[in-house]
C-alpha cells in the first residue's frame, strides 16, 4: 500500500509533465522532445511484468484483453496513452509490451498458457512473487534454466544446424548415387 500511494505521488507530476510535452508536440515545436516525454508514460515491458504476475496471483485463467485494461488501469494511462500505436501502426503500444513481458515471464516458467489467450500463474510464478516483492526483470528471470535457453542464441540455430548437416549429407548421397550409375553404363 505504501509503495502504492508512493508510485502516485511519482507519478502525477511526471503526467502533468508529459501532457505538456504533448500540447508542445500537438503545437509542432519541440516535436521530438514531446514524443520521448509521451512514449514515458507508457511503461517498458520489464516494468510491467511485476504488476502482470500479481494479477495472476489469484490462480484463476486471465484472458489477454482483461489483462490490458487491468494493468492500464494500474499504471493509470489515460485513453490517448492505451490507444497509441507502434510506429508501425500495426498495434497498440501498451498491448505489445504486455505481450512482450508475458512471453517472457512464460518462458520462465512463471505463467502458462492452458489455451490461446489464457494464462495462468504456475507455483514458482507464485515463488518468485514471494521472492522478489519489488521488481521482477529479465535479470531475476535469467536465473532459471528454461529462459536461458530461451534467451541462448545457440538454441536458435540447433534446428538449423541439424537441418544444415542433414541437407549436407542427402546432398552427398545423391551425387554418390549419381557418380555410380554413371561409373555402371
């Protein structure tokens, strides 16, 4: 409760901050300034995976949509925050980066997914809520086995590599056959 009420008292002065730097934006001077000051208001992925697991913390299935509108509500984004898109445009900021701190708390094992659009905490989700009651970040998920394989860029490549190696070795054969039936007429 204490952290709280302190993450608002931080909070409100840096969005007053940040509507500022928009009507700036909005007026065309200091564009760039604006956008850095806006794109603030709007936590990274690793900030959200804390208050993410916490709301699983009940143990029931959470759909990704209940999910959004929970957590924009605990980062207290208005509407024009929720409803700004990548620079792509092909979706909205704030839903990316809790799919990208989902994706990654999943493959560490802290949630599961029982079918597309669910998730679930698991029981060392649950621990590492117990263990880390301020912050959970790729740091604190490096510890687990499965997220460094994960994270491996030699897992990346196994398949490719085998693949590779497989491709080498048919490719062998053939010519072989190849250069047999020729030695044979």
């Amino acid at each position: 409760m204490v952290a709280a009420s302190l993450s608002t008292r931080l909070l409100k002065p840096a969005r007053s901050m940040i509507r500022s730097a928009r009507a700036v934006s909005d007026a065309g001077f200091g564009a760039s300034l604006g956008r850095r000051l806006i794109s603030m208001a709007i936590p990274d992925f690793q900030s959200i995976m804390r208050p993410l697991l916490e709301a699983h913390s009940d143990g029931v299935e959470h759909r990704n949509r209940d999910l959004v509108a929970l957590l924009a509500d605990h980062f207290e984004l208005d509407d024009e925050d929720r409803r700004e898109m990548l620079p792509s445009g092909t979706s909205r900021l704030f839903d990316n980066r809790i799919g990208w701190a989902k994706t990654h708390i999943r493959q560490a094992g802290l949630l599961a997914s029982p079918r597309r659009g669910l998730s679930v905490i698991t029981d060392r989700g649950r621990e590492v809520l117990r263990d880390f009651p301020d912050r959970i970040d790729l740091k604190i998920l490096k510890q687990f086995d499965e997220y460094r394989n994960f994270r491996s860029p030699s897992s990346a490549t196994d398949g490719i590599a085998d693949n590779t190696t497989l491709l080498s070795c048919s490719m062998h054969l053939i010519l072989l056959s190849f250069f047999q039936a020729a030695r044979n007429k």
